[in-house]
C-alpha cells in the first residue's frame, strides 16, 4: 500500500486518535488538551490540502478493506468529498479555538473535546465515503458521538432535547439502513464513483427504485431537516455555542444534505432521478422545507431558535438545487453546501459571544448591542446579510446560482420561492441588526466576562471575525480559481459531463 | 408371543400408567411420594422384562432406593418446618405431627384455561409420538456391532464393555455429574461441608445390631457385584450405589460417618472416579493412543482399576447426597428453637 | 392380530403415554415435589423407550448400547433430582414458599 | 485436542486454568483454520460404537468465543469473588463449578455423538443452576429451581428424540446419523421433540419463562456467563442439528415457525426491556430479545434449499445469525458485567439511579455503551454486521417480512439503552458515596465492550474459520466464483 | 415333570397363597398392629416357600445357598421393619390413636 491508498484514513484519524486520547487525559491537563486539539485541526486541514493538490494533479486517494462477505469499507477521494472535508476541517480547527475560550472553567472538557473530535472524524468520514456503506457506517457514528454533546450541559432541557434528537436521528438512522440494504441487494456495493449501476434496472424495478428513493430521503432527510423530520433542530439549540455552531454549519445537518447530493448524484444520477420523476417531489419538499422555516423564524424570540429555524430553511436550499435540473443548479446547491456553513456558523459564534459575554438570550435584549460589542456585531451583520442574499457575501452567489438554475430548468416557481424566502430572511434578520446599530441599549450591561483591550476575550472574537472575513471573501473572490465556487463548477459539470 | 405374556406385559404397562397417573394426582405429597416408589419398582420388573437386567439392578437401587429415601427424607421437612412467617407460629401445628402434609394440588379456579390447553397439547404429543414409535422399523441397533468387539474390550460382559470401553466417556462424564450434583447441593445449602447430628431418638438396639452386621456384608456384595460386572449384570454403577446405601443405613442408625473422615480424605473420594478416569486417559493421551482407549492387552485390568475407583465415588457421593440433605436442617432447626424460645421468654 | 404385537412394542407405546402424562403433570402440579416427582416420570419414560427399543431384536441379549445409555441417565437424573430437592428444600425453609405462585 | 480439566482450587489456580482453557481453544482453532476438520475418535472405538470428538469451523467459533468471554469473565471473577460483599453462601464454590461449566461447554461445542451431547447439556445446565444459586438468596434459589425444572424438562425431551432417531437409524454418532436419515413421521417428531428441548434451554419466546429471573437474580459474573454462553450452547446444538443432521428433512413450515417465534421474541423481549426498571432485569430480557435475532436464521437457510444449495443469501444468514450470537455474547458480557460494576458502587440496581453515571464511573459507562451500541446493531460493531447480514439475506431470498422485525427491534433495544445512557449525563445535585470497586472489573467489562465493537471491524477471520467444513459450500463456492 | 419341578410348583404355590392372604389382611385389618401381624407372616413365611421351591431349580449348591441368603436377608430387615413401625406406632399411640399408616 503507497501513501496515496492511506491518506485518507489518515485524514479520518487525524481527529480520531487525538479524540481517544484526550479521554484517557485528567481532566487538569488543560494545557495538553488544547496542544492536542489544535494540533489534530492543523494536521487534519494541512492533510486535506495536501490531497486537494494531489487531485488537481490527477493522484487518485483511495482506502478499501475487506470488512467480511460483501461488506467493504472504502474512502475515496473526489471533488465533492474534498469540498465538504475541507469546510469542516476550517470550520472545525475555528470552532476548536472558539470552544477553548467559550468553556473555559466548566466542568467535564474532556469528555466534551473528546466526543467533539470523534464529531469531527465521523463528518470527515462522512465527507471522505467511497460507497454508501461506509458512508451509512459514518453517519450513524455521527449520531452517537454528537449526542454526548448535545446533552453535555446535562439539564433537564438538554437531556430532554438529547431525547428528542436521539428519537428522531435513531429513527432515521434505521429507516436509512432498510434503505442501503435494500439498495445493495438491488445494486450491489454502490461505489459513488460507478454511477448508473442503478440504471440498467430502471425498466424492470421502477416502483421498487421510486419506494426506495423515499426511503432513503426519508433517513437523510431527518439529519438534514426537512419538514416533516425537522423537530429535534430547534430543542437541540440547548446544547452550548461551539456546538450549535458546528452541528448547524458541518457536522450533523450538513451530513444529511451531503447524503441526498450522494443519493441523488452518485447513486441514482440525475438522469435516472430525472426520468422516474423523483426531483419534482424533492423540490417541493425543499421549497415547503424553506418557507416554514423562515416564517417560523420569524416568531422566535430566543436569538439561537431563530437561527435554528433559520438552518431549518437555509438548509433546503441544498435539497432544491439539488433537484432542480441542470449544471447551474447544482452549482448553487454545492456552494451553498459551504456558503451557508461559514455563515451560520458565524452567526452561531456571535450569539454564543453575546450570551457569554453579556448574557444575552433573547432577540428584544439586543437594543442596542452594537455600541457594547461592535467587532461581534460587525460580523453578525455580514453574516446576515449574506444570509439575505445581499452582494458581495457568499450568500448571494449560490442564491444567483439557484435562481439562475431554476430558470434553465424551466421552474419559474422555484425562482419565487426563492425570492419570498429572501424576503423573509430579511424580516427576520434586518430588525436585529436594525435593533443592534440604531436603537438606544436598554439599560446597563451585565458583564459576565471582562477583556482586557477588546469587547470580550479574544479568543471568542476572532473566530467569529475570521469567518465573517471569510464569507465576505468567497462571496468577493468567488470567481478565482481556487474558491468555493470553481470547485462546485468542477463536480457539477463531470456529473453533467456525458449529457 | 404368547398370549400370555402379551397379557403380563399389558398388566405391567396399565400398572405403570395407572401408578404414574396417581403419583402425580395424589392430594398428599407422602401418597406422591409412596405411589412414585412403587413405581420404581414395578419399573424395575418392567426392566427384566426386557432383558436388561444392568438397568434394572440400577433403577432399583439409585432411581427408586436413593431417590426414594431422599425423597421421603424430604418430606419430613416439608411437614415440619413452619413458614418463617412469626405471626403463623402459633398456628402450626405441634411437632410430631406427621400426618398433615401440606396439600400438592390445591388449584386455584383461575387455572382451568392452561390446564385444558396443556391437556390438549400433551395428548396431541401423545398421538404423534405413538404414532412415531409405531412406525420405528423392526430391528436395528448395534448388538451385533457391540458383541464382535468384545474379545478386544477387555470384559466379557456387553453393557459393562459399553459402559467402560466403548463409551467410556460417556460414563467419565457422568461421575462428572455426581460430583457437580454434589457441589450443587451444597449451593443449594449455602454451605460447604457436613454437619452430621446424632438422631435425636436414637434406634433401637435390635436395629443397630442389624445394621452392624449388614454393613460389612453389603461392602463384600459391592464388591463381589464390581467383580461380576465384567462377565454378567452388575459393574460399578450397582456396586457403588451398594456402598452407598451402606452409608445411608448406618447414617440412618445415627452413626457419624463422614464427619468421622478428615475432609481432605471426603473430597478425595468424591473426586477419585474422576480423576481416575482422567489419569487413565492422560496416558493414552501421552502413549500415543486416543483418551480413553485401553491397551488391548491389559483392558481387562485397567477396567477393572477404574471401575473400583469409579465405585468407590459414586458410593460415596451418593452417600454424600443423603448425608448433607439429612443433616442439614437440623443445627439451624434446633437453632431456630433455642431462638424463639428465648424469644418467648423475654416478655 | 394379538399375536403381532411384540413386547418392545407394548413398552414402547406405554413410555409415549407415560412420557406426555408426566409432561403435563410437570405443568400442572403446583407443589416443588410434585413436580419433581413429574421430571423423574419423564425420565423414567424416555428411559422405557430406550430399553424398549433395545429389545427389537428378540434375542436372548438386549442391545447393550442403550441399557449402558440408560444406566448413565439414571444417575444423570438421580443426581439432578437431588439437586432438586435440595434446592425446593432450601426455599422452603427459607421462605415458606413451595410453589412458583405463591409469593410469600 | 483439548480436554478442558476442572480444577478444586481457588482464583489463582482457577485463573490459570482459565488462561490454559482459552488458549487451548484459540490453539485448537488455529489448527482447525489450518488443517481442516480434525475428528478424534475417544477410546480408539469409531462410530456407531465410540464416541467422536469433532471440531470444524462452527465448533471453534463458539469455542474461541467461550474461551474469549470465558477468560475475561474469570479475571473480573476473581475481583469480584474476593469482594467481603459477596462472601455469602457457596461462592467459594465457582471456581469449580465455572470450570466444570467451562469444560461441559467445550466438550458440546466438540462433541459429535447424540447421547453424549445429552451428558454435556446436562452437565452444562446443572452447573449453571449451581451458579446461579450460588449467593443462597431467595430470590435466587426459586429462580434457579425453575431454571432447573426447565432444563431437565428440555433435556428429557430432546433424549426422548435422541431414542426415536436410535430406533429409527441405529446410530448416534452425528455424521452416521445425518448419512443414514430418511423421512418419515418418526423422525419429524424426533427432530420436533429435540429442537423443543433445546428451545426451552435456549429461552426461546414462549418458552423463555424462566430466563429473566434466572439472569437477574444471579451474581454478576454468573449472569454474564449464562446470558454470553449457556444459551449460545443450546443454539449451537440446534444450528448443529439443523444443518448437519436434519438437513434435508426440515421443511419450509418448520424453518419459518422458528423464524416466528425469533420474531416474537425479538419484539416482546425488546418490549419488556424497555419497560424494566431494575437494569439486571432489563439486560435479562433483552438476552430473550437478542436471541431472537439468532432465530430468524433458520426460514432463511431453510427455504434457500427448496431454492437450490447455491442460492446467494444462503451465506449472508448463516453468518449473519452466528455473528449475531458471537457479538451479542460478547456485548451481553460486558453489560452485565458492567451493571454489576454499577450495582456495586450505587448500591442498587434502578434504572433511576444512573445519574451522573460518566462523570462517576467512566470507564464503566463507556463499556455500557459499547456493549450497547452493538446490540443496537449501530455501526461499526459486531451487532451491525450480524444484522446487516440478516436483513440482506431477508431482502435477497424475499422474505421481506422479516425486515420489519429486524428494525422494530432494533429500534425498541435502541430505546432501552439509552433510557440508561440518557440519565447518565444528568448531574447530581447531591454527590452520591460511591463504593471502590477493583479496576480489573471495569477493565474487563471495557475490553468485552470493545470486542464487540472491534469484531465489526474485522469480519474475515471470523468468516474465514467458519468456512471450515462449513455447510452451503457450494454458495460460498458460487459466491467466490461470482466474484472472480 | 420331574419330581424336583412339582416340587417347585407346589412351594411356589403355597408361597403365592401366603403372600396372597398377607395382602388381603393389610387390607383389609383394622388397626396397625393386626396389620403388621398379617404383612410379616406373609413375608416370612411366603418368601421362604417361595426360596425353598427356588432351590430345586438352582443348578448348584452356592447357587442354593444364595438363594437361602436372601431369604435370611429379607427375614432380617422385614422383623427390623416391623419392629421399627410398631416401636414408633407404640410411642405415638397414647396421643393419637391408631392411625393409618402406609406401609
């Protein structure tokens, strides 16, 4: 075996092994924890570029072994799993300076970065997936190793909402496994890369391929939040900052639309999807997925629901680019896949530096705020706007892309689907900013915790300004050669390659 | 066959059926008790019937001799020791009353239901399986096989070459049994060794002159059984249940007997058998043979070696049997006694 | 027609009948010792058919193989019937209790 | 060969054995991978008149199993034993007994004579019921008489079968059977008496009556012993019995009865899990739930005959059933162990009482969990794998309808587990004394955990010795064939 | 028939008689002891008929003297039985009565 076949389970144990260690670590060892943290996300990132470049030059990455009788485990690498490992290996080594600062002095940390480096390791496995069992492997990991996590605070709401998120993610979770059986009895061992397996048996199984592809929407779709299967998102909420933040922008919703891209794309392909008349039914999901979020997110008082529901709709816009044919939807879906996590997951950092620094909650608490705390506001701002779709933030070029897709479909009612969501986002995000930069504050701040030079310590703030810099940039940049953009163009146009 | 002995066997069979019938529907635990030994040894008359003579020295001495005594040994606890339950103390009735045994199939209303469908099914069984046992083919089994190695078995006599030679393993194991059922019942005692009491009424002097006398005799009879067992019924199994019964007799007529043995010298014989067997299979092991297999040669003697020792274990721990369970209440029964005595007293 | 039956036969059949009434016995009783009593009937049927079975051939040896079978299962159930008693013995001392019912 | 020797002696002695016992078993396992099935005739005397001693694939397997949880169970036994808590009645007496037990395990995994199996099952079940009585309390003595009461029933039903087939064919050797079979209502009633027996030995719903008390009301290492590998033993005869002996006599409707009663237990034992309060009762049923699994493998390598002997699914039940029984073994044992961990240091056995369980007792709750997760059947472990094999081979031979058992299932086992795990994470208001308990305890319970999960990882081997004299070869040879 | 057959035939018969008649006084006496006197005279004395008819059939002398044995064995334990059930029949009488016991 050269190098090549093991650097991707290097990749997946870059975090695993640090994430063992650390349980075996005092609890005192704060020092080297943080070493071990860091050094895992920098080694994983650094890894993930080196193969990126590997790709470019045409090396091919792949891990197999052998499980028993038909069971294989298999990572490879292509573009598409490179660009979801890549925007959780940036998002993780952030998010793990933000938890360092955030947690600072609570109890239990090594139990939480722990079971957080497993989180990552299975999103990253995820990301890195060569056949659907591997990937179903992976994607049940995830539910185990983040549902420490969730109820890591152990209230009675968390442990309540680590209830609720294990119902619904273990239900799914089974749903999802009668799928990938019943695939593989069909298809075999549904490599991503030998699409069209499935489509030599479009004529004598077409009901049983249209039943199993519910069935397989109906286990992914609950990680990825489409109504009916939203319900555990918002209740999640109660899970400290850092977490929201990655199971928002990464790890747990991204992992359910990573798989609907994989169903759709790498293993049905859109063609077969096409021609069963499966993608009209998934954008209506989306489309529905998109307004009740928004029109939910409107109601919320408490700032992480808000942004919870938010998730809830920006979510979908995946799910329909997805299914809205053609190579520039795809686009829009694939760049929104990273566009909204780097938002998101800034926005998440903000609210978890005003609940932690001044302990705010609450939408009608924030009069005001920007004068107390302007970097976080800042970056709060850029985020929602992105969010709304305004340009130059990332936002705005995957929603162009969308409704751009939309309309060479031939789906103009996509297109306004798009547009009163819009509009909604911006109800809901516009009076918080509005409230933040021009209203009079309220009365004086309770400060929870004190910096010395900046509004809070620094090691919450940058995380926070370093992805809104980030968004503000793919969004700006989004036309050079190494954004996130050229890398969606790349994977959409070789799945539309033999149209 | 002669109408004649159809006519036996057919008595012989209906008095099986009808004291199996009553052993499990007597009111009274003694009746049940009584009824199964009769059982027993109409059982053992059934055995010679068929020409197995071995099996029916065994059932008569182990399956009807011990098992009777432990039973109605049994019984005797049963009826007198009283619920622990204080508020019930004054209600039992006085020691020495023997004859209220508590009633066995007192059935409350509410099992009509399971009793009619165990019924059903034990009756649809009974169609099948004698249906099943009608349609097993005349002859068969492996007498012949049995019979043409028996010049290189060692022994002249069959069953005793199946027992020790042939199947050999089967009958390792066994002893292994024993020596389990013995460790389980000092589990089921919670206590590990014995405590033998003299009778609290001694016997008379007529019976323990009796029992004197016997027991040298009885050891000669196992012994003589053990060395018959090589050419006619008889083997370790008979001889050792004699022994056996020696012990229980003379436990009976209150004498000490394992307590007397140092308990190094008890645990070896209830492990001798046993590791006769596995020494003589070691070395087959060691020789280059397989476990368990004689030398052709010199199998009569080595059979002969195990199944002394095989004998002398299974005498003892049959006799170990009787002498924990017949022992075992009484110390804490008279403890409880002295307690509640002294419980009354204080007030 | 009498002339046919043969002696195992009778055995046999009698050890089906008493196998299934012990089996049903051993459901039904309620007291410990009854139904230890009922396995040691259960026993003893098996062991009739064993032997039975042994006889088929009408000769003057009974097939040794299932008498020597027969022997090693007497002291089989002979040794966990003791254990039995001992057991049903020991609850009842404790607890007074002699069904699976009855909970004291 | 092995010939696995009780020993009178206490935890040291005991403990050697046990190593010595282990290792003679992966040993023979080894040679067994290497060579080929290995037959040794006791006594020199060969069928029908001797006995044979006989180990392929299936019989390692089971054996490398007993040896692996056996081993682990005696070190977290002589911590356990040496405790002044558990001093009570006879226990002095389990090293004896288990290694009896031990041995009886290994010579019926070995054995291949129809009587003589008889011996070991009983052997195994009067040891058992002497452990299980072990700690004199009552509640134990009247589950271990039913315990009894059940055994003896099945094992005289399956010696009366064993009397039918020696009526019928003259023989007990397995392989002398199996040749000389033929059809024929005498035999369907053997083969029925036989398998019930052992159903009743195996807990199989509706005859599980006795197992939850029996399980429950024992000391830790005990249960663990008799929920890893007591029933294992009664299944293994029946798989035994089913594939080599009655192999062509059993019928669609049979194989799919078995399969019913598996379902049945599958969702009554899960149901009743869930509803448990005290943790070792729960873990008792889920035993009855998980055994069920094992069951659905019968209608699926039953109705693959009347489909031909090279039908595909054939291999996916027949090691989805067995890594059902190796991961569920190994997973059980560590549970159990690990609620006996916990028993220890709480001092109760409540379902309620688990409070702050990870911050208290890591290392147990870890094991907890990964014994969990297998029995969940969530990837990567040995529960994943078994069922993964089992729901493809439901799919590919059409009998769809066991699928929605599987999942039913495994979502209610999914529901018990993290009834527990879920207090586990609450924090105590009030910091609860916990008693010390021996760190050989919690690591053993770790490593058994960690064994189920890890024989996910690594299927071949498993599968490698199964294929030793396996049956279906002729599947496993259209399978590689297909593959080439 | 040889003489020694008919011997045998008639013992045996009268021993059938004896043990016959024993069966019928357990039965059908009142009270213990009449039905101890009835079971012990049986057993003595019908068994021993039955033994010496025996012994014209035995092929040897120590055949003979086996059977003899057995007969003196079986005298021995049936007077200790019966001693045994009187002696307790005796000191339970004064507070119960005659009673039923049986065997």
């Amino acid at each position: 075996m050269t190098l090549n076949e093991w650097l991707p389970l290097i990749i997946v144990a870059s975090s695993l092994v640090p994430g063992l260690v650390i349980f075996f670590l005092a609890e005192h060892q704060v020092t080297a924890r943080t070493v071990l943290n860091l050094f895992g996300a920098t080694l994983k990132l650094l890894l993930v570029l080196v193969v990126y470049y590997g790709i470019l030059r045409g090396n091919e990455y792949e891990f197999r072994y052998d499980i028993g009788v038909d069971l294989e485990f298999s990572l490879r690498v292509d573009l598409l799993s490179l660009l979801f490992a890549i925007l959780s290996s940036i998002l993780w080594l952030v998010t793990t300076l933000y938890a360092i600062s955030y947690l600072e002095g609570s109890p239990n940390r090594r139990r939480f970065f722990g079971f957080f480096s497993i989180c990552v390791t299975a999103s990253t496995g995820i990301a890195l997936s060569g056949n659907i069992v591997t990937f179903f492997i992976f994607y049940e990991f995830l539910t185990l190793a983040t549902y420490p996590l969730v109820v890591h605070r152990g209230t009675e709401a968390a442990l309540q909402a680590g209830r609720t998120y294990l119902w619904y993610t273990i239900g799914g979770g089974t749903v999802l496994f009668v799928g990938v059986v019943w695939l593989f009895v069909l298809g075999g061992s549904m490599e991503f890369d030998r699409t069209g397996a499935l489509a030599g048996l479009a004529g004598e199984h077409s009901g049983q391929l249209k039943i199993l592809f519910w069935v397989l929407i109906g286990g992914l779709g609950v990680k990825a939040a489409l109504v009916p299967l939203h319900g555990w998102l918002p209740i999640a909420m109660v899970a400290p900052a850092p977490v929201s933040a990655l199971l928002h922008a990464v790890a747990v919703v991204k992992a359910g639309a990573f798989g609907i891209l994989r169903v759709v794309y790498d293993v049905y392909g859109i063609e077969l999807a096409e021609e069963l008349g499966l993608l009209t039914g998934l954008a209506v999901i989306a489309s529905v997925t998109i307004i009740y979020g928004s029109m939910r997110a409107l109601a919320q008082d408490d700032l992480k629901r808000r942004l919870a529901y938010s998730t809830v709709s920006q979510l979908s816009y995946i799910a329909l680019g997805t299914a809205t044919l053609g190579v520039t939807g795809s686009i829009g879906a694939l760049v929104h896949l990273v566009h909204q996590g780097v938002m998101k997951i800034t926005l998440f950092f903000c609210a978890g530096n005003l609940a932690e620094t001044l302990g705010l909650h609450k939408v009608s608490e924030l009069n005001g705020v920007g004068r107390r705390m302007p970097l976080t506001m800042a970056a709060f701002t850029v985020a929602a706007f992105g969010m709304i779709g305004l340009p130059p933030i990332a936002g705005f070029v995957s929603k162009w892309y969308l409704g751009l897709g939309a309309l060479e479909a031939g789906r103009p009612w996509i297109v306004a689907v798009l547009l009163t969501s819009s509009m909604l986002n911006a109800a809901y995000f516009l009076p918080i900013v509005h409230a933040a930069w021009f209203r009079e504050p309220d009365g004086e701040w309770t400060v929870k915790r004190r910096a010395r030079y900046l509004e809070t310590s620094w090691m919450l703030l940058a995380p926070a300004i370093a992805t809104a810099v980030l968004s503000l940039a793919i969004g700006l940049f989004a036309a050079t050669q190494w954004s996130p953009l050229e890398m969606a163009r790349q994977i959409a146009e070789a799945w539309y390659a033999d149209r | 066959m002669r109408p004649v002995e159809i006519g036996l066997d057919g008595l012989l069979c209906l008095l099986l059926l009808v004291l199996a019938w009553k052993a499990l529907r007597a009111p009274h635990l003694y009746q049940s008790a009584i009824y199964f030994i009769a059982l027993g040894l109409v059982m053992a008359l059934a055995w010679v019937r068929l020409a197995a003579p071995d099996v029916a020295l065994a059932e008569a001495a182990i399956g009807t001799g011990l098992l009777g005594v432990l039973l109605i040994d049994s019984l005797r606890v049963f009826a007198r020791d009283s619920k622990t339950d204080p508020d019930a103390e004054s209600e039992e009735p006085p020691p020495g009353e023997i004859n209220v045994y508590p009633a066995g199939s007192a059935r409350p209303s509410g099992r009509t239901l399971p009793m009619i469908l165990v019924t059903a099914s034990c009756g649809l069984l009974a169609i099948l399986l004698v249906e099943a046992i009608i349609e097993l083919p005349d002859g068969g089994g492996l007498t012949a096989a049995a019979q043409e190695n028996l010049e290189r078995s060692g022994v002249d006599h069959p069953v005793t070459a199946v027992l020790l030679n042939y199947r050999g393993y089967d009958t390792w194991l066994e002893v292994g049994v024993l020596l389990l059922a013995m460790l389980g019942i000092f589990c089921a005692g919670g206590r590990v060794g014995f405590a033998e009491t003299r009778q609290s009424n001694p016997p008379g002097h007529l019976l323990s002159w009796l029992i004197r006398a016997l027991a040298p005799l009885m050891i000669l009879a196992a012994a003589y059984l053990l060395w018959l067992g090589k050419l006619a019924p008889g083997g370790a199994f008979q001889s050792g249940v004699i022994l056996g019964s020696a012990g229980i007799l003379l436990r009976l007529a209150g004498f000490q007997v394992i307590s007397r043995l140092p308990p190094l010298a008890v645990k070896l014989g209830l492990l001798l058998g046993f590791g006769v067997f596995l020494i003589f299979g070691g070395a087959a092991l060691l020789t280059g043979r397989a476990f368990l297999e004689y030398p052709e040669a010199r199998a009569g003697e080595l059979i002969l070696l195990v199944e002394t020792a095989a004998a002398v274990s299974i005498g003892f721990t049959i006799f170990a049997f009787f002498a924990y369970l017949n022992s075992r209440d009484q110390p804490e029964a008279q403890e409880n006694h002295a307690r509640e005595e002294g419980g009354n007293q204080k007030p | 027609m009498i002339a046919g039956i043969e002696t195992h036969q009778i055995y046999a059949v009698t050890a089906g009948l008493l196998f299934c009434m012990s089996l049903g016995g051993l459901f039904l009783c309620g007291h410990f010792f009854k139904k230890i009593i009922a396995t040691k009937i259960l026993g003893t049927a098996v062991f009739l058919l064993f032997i039975s079975l042994g006889k088929r051939n009408a000769m003057e040896f009974a097939d040794p193989v299932p008498q020597a079978m027969v022997i090693t299962g007497i002291v089989v159930a002979v040794s966990a019937g003791a254990f039995a008693l001992a057991l049903a013995r020991r609850i009842w001392r404790e607890t007074g209790q002699s069904t699976f019912e009855d909970k004291p | 060969m092995c010939f696995l020797l009780p020993a009178r002696l206490r935890a040291p002695t005991g403990l050697a054995v046990a190593a010595v016992t282990a290792a003679a078993a992966v040993a023979l396992a080894w040679q067994v991978a290497v060579d080929g099935m290995i037959r040794h005739n006791l006594g020199g005397w060969d069928a029908p008149l001797g006995i044979g001693l006989y180990a392929d694939g299936l019989s390692c397997v089971f054996l490398v199993l007993t040896g692996v949880v056996g081993l682990l169970v005696s070190v977290y036994a002589r911590s356990f034993f040496s405790l002044p808590e558990e001093q009570e009645g006879a226990t002095k007496l389990f090293w004896p007994l288990w290694l009896i037990l031990w041995g009886a395990l290994n010579g019926m995994f070995l054995s291949a004579d129809l009587f003589n199996l008889y011996v070991t099952i009983e052997v195994v079940g009067l040891a058992a019921v002497a452990l299980t009585v072990l700690s004199g309390r009552p509640p134990a003595l009247v589950a271990g008489l039913r315990y009894l009461l059940a055994a003896i029933a099945g094992s005289m039903a399956y010696l009366m079968g064993v009397a039918l087939i020696y009526g019928s064919v003259s023989a007990l050797d397995l392989q002398v059977v199996a040749q000389s079979i033929e059809g024929g209502s005498s035999l369907r009633v053997a083969f029925g008496l036989m398998i019930a027996g052992l159903l009743v030995k195996t807990a199989v719903f509706p005859l599980h009556f006795w197992l939850p008390s029996a399980h429950s009301s024992a000391q830790a290492p005990v249960s663990a012993i008799l929920s890893a590998l007591v029933v294992k033993a009664s299944f293994y005869l029946i798989l035994r019995l089913w594939v080599d002996v009655f192999d062509g006599s059993v019928t669609v409707a049979a194989g799919q009865a078995l399969g019913a009663l598996g379902a049945a237990a599958v969702l009554w034992g899960s149901y009743q899990a869930l509803r448990q309060r005290r943790l070792k009762l729960m873990v008792a049923h889920s035993t009855v739930g998980q055994i069920g699994y094992m069951f659905l493998l019968f209608p699926l390598i039953t109705l693959a005959h009347q489909g031909g002997a090279d039908a595909p699914w054939l291999i996916h039940a027949w090691t989805g059933g067995i890594y059902q029984a190796l991961a569920h073994g190994l997973a059980k044992a560590a549970m159990f162990l690990a609620v006996g961990v916990f028993v220890l240091a709480v001092g109760s056995d409540d379902r309620e009482a688990t409070v702050d369980l990870v911050g208290r007792l890591p290392m147990t709750t870890f094991a907890l969990a990964l014994a969990g997760v297998s029995l969940i059947g969530l990837p990567p472990s040995g529960g994943f794998v078994a069922k993964w094999m089992l729901l493809k081979a439901t799919f590919t031979s059409g009998q769809w309808w066991w699928a929605p058992v599987i999942l039913i299932g495994s979502f209610l086992t999914a529901g018990y587990v993290f009834m527990v795990l879920r207090q586990a994470f609450a924090p105590t208001k009030t910091p609860i004394q916990l008693k010390p308990v021996p760190r050989a305890m919690e690591v053993t319970a770790l490593l058994l955990g960690a064994a189920a999960i890890l024989i996910g990882f690594r299927a071949e081997e498993v599968l490698f010795l199964l294929d030793v004299e396996a049956p279906f070869q002729e599947a496993v040879e259209a399978e590689e064939g297909g593959g080439l | 028939m040889t003489p020694a057959d008919a011997a045998t035939i008639v013992f045996c018969l009268a021993g059938a008689v004896f043990f016959l008649a024993g069966t019928v006084g357990l039965l059908r006496f009142p009270d213990i002891f009449s039905r101890l006197h009835a079971l012990t005279k049986a057993d003595n004395l019908g068994l021993g008929l039955i033994v010496i008819g025996l012994v014209f059939q035995a092929e040897s002398i120590a055949g003979a003297f086996k059977l003899l044995l057995i007969w003196g064995l079986a005298l021995a334990a049936g007077s200790n039985t019966c001693y045994a059930i009187g002696r307790y029949a005796l000191e339970r009488l004064p507070e119960k009565g005659p009673k039923e016991v049986e065997k």
